[in-house]
C-alpha cells in the first residue's frame, strides 16, 4: 500500500514537499515514481527513484525544480517541489515498479496511492 501526503494550496514560486508511505512491501526492492494527472489530461511521470539511491529520473518540465528523494528506514519517498508554475496544478500519485528502467510506462506499476492535490494558484 502506498499513501500520499504533503498536497495543498500554493502560490506560484512556492514550494511543497509531498510524502509518499509504503507499507505492506519491501520498499528496498522498488522503484518509486511520482506522477501527476490534471484534469481532462492522461497521468505522466514527473520523477522516479531507483532501488539504489543516486538513480533518478526527472521529466523536462521539472527538471531544476522537483527533487525525488527516499529514506527506505522510514519506508518514505519524497518529492520537494520548489518555484511552482499554475501549470503543475495536478493530483500526485506515487507508484512503485521492480525497477526504473521504462519508469515512465504506468503498465509496469504494482502500487499505486490513492493521490493527493496540488493547486498552484494565486
């Protein structure tokens, strides 16, 4: 099982810290991604953390904004998001895969969090 936290209510070139919990799996296996999906639109990878930490993935349009980090003792992946745009105004979702290679592919998830809101708005 996985739990989002961490969304809310944010003026643009603000910053958010989202919280992703894992239970019920051996967190030190699996890739974590984080996804977004705003309405009308398809969910898309904005990050992924490998198994091994120091292996990340950052979609374009975050790069140079969102970090993706894990603590596998607390069982906890992160997403800092700081100078946030209206246009990152979205529901996050974390998943977690075998591994980061495709991370962007939602077919090769096992887990995947209920999502939290992120609005982005002045």
């Amino acid at each position: 099982q996985l739990v989002e936290s961490g969304g809310g209510l944010v003026q643009p070139g603000g910053s958010l810290r989202l919280s992703c919990a894992a239970s019920g799996f051996n967190l030190d296996y699996y890739a974590i991604g984080w996804f977004r999906q705003a309405p009308g639109k398809e969910r898309e990878g904005v990050a992924c953390i490998g198994y091994s930490v120091g292996s990340t993935m950052y979609a374009d349009s975050v790069k140079g904004r969102f970090t993706i980090s894990r603590d596998n003792r607390k069982k906890m992946v992160y997403l800092q998001m700081n100078s946030l745009k209206p246009e990152d105004t979205a529901v996050y979702y974390c998943g977690a895969r075998g591994g980061i290679i495709g991370w962007t592919l939602l077919s090769g998830y096992e887990y995947w969090g209920q999502g939290t809101q992120v609005t982005v708005s002045s």
